[in-house]
C-alpha cells in the first residue's frame, strides 16, 4: 500500500531533482575553452573540400575555426569564429536563415561578425579572427 503512493511521487520528484541538478551545473559552466591561438592558414576556395564556402550562408568547421561565407552584394565575404561554443565545448553552426552561429547543445547564439552572445546560457563572446580574400585563397588569421 506504501509502494502505491510513493510511484506518483517518484514519478515528478525525480525530474524535478534532474531539473535542479541541470541548472545548478549549467551555472558552473561559461568557463569556455580558450579561443584557438596562433592561427594563421588559408584554404584553397577551389577545393573540392572546401565546397562548403562555395555560395553565401555555407559554412565549414576547421582547425577548430568555423568559417562562414557571408557575402555584402557583390563582395564574397568571410567571417570566422572559435568553432566550439564558450558554454560547454558544443561545436557550433551557422544558421544562415538569420546570420547567426547556433550551439545545438542548450540554444545559444551568437552574433557572426563580432562573436557576441546573442542568447544565453553562454556569457563568454567566441574568439575572432580576420579572414582575406587574394583570388581564390582564403587566409584565417589572428
Ligand atoms: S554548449 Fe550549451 S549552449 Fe553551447
């Protein structure tokens, strides 16, 4: 008769305690990985491995960058970020739907061109790096 009472109890106290434990870790998260540091490479934009930046809004992670074509008008137009996100290390995406770089593990955003959290749980902002264009090599650079 006990065990008949307790079920329905269990049965909303434990998500509850899940819940509680989730967001009292997610609080002690936002350490962020370090940005990567000394980069410095290019990429042919003619390779066939580099396809992913062929049109506006494509996107590719490497060398823990994610770099992202965004091209104003006429002018093809690079941007590139840390590829994981300062939360929890989730490797990020680019939403080209609206121009925004998305962490699938808990929802943040972040601004492409200056790396600002645009929704949380993320505080930290992603490291940045500059990109040019000379012909079809694109250079990552800090
Ligand atoms: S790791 Fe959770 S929002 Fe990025």
């Amino acid at each position: 008769m006990k065990n008949k009472h307790l079920a329905p109890t269990l049965k909303y106290l434990i998500p509850f305690i899940f819940t509680i434990v989730m967001v009292l870790n997610g609080c002690t998260k936002n350490a962020g990985t370090s940005a990567p540091t000394n980069v410095d490479f290019t990429l042919d934009l003619n390779s066939s491995s580099n396809s992913a930046l062929s049109k506006n809004g494509g996107s590719m992670g490497i060398n823990n960058i994610l770099i992202i074509r965004y091209d104003n008008g006429l002018t093809k137009r690079f941007y590139a970020t840390q590829l994981s996100c300062t939360y929890a290390q989730c490797n990020l995406s680019y939403l080209s739907s609206d121009y925004t770089i998305q962490c699938p593990c808990h929802g943040c955003l972040f601004d492409v061109v200056s790396g600002t959290c645009l929704q949380g749980p993320a505080i930290k902002p992603l490291g940045i790096y500059k990109t040019s264009v000379n012909g079809n090599s694109l250079r990552i650079y800090e």
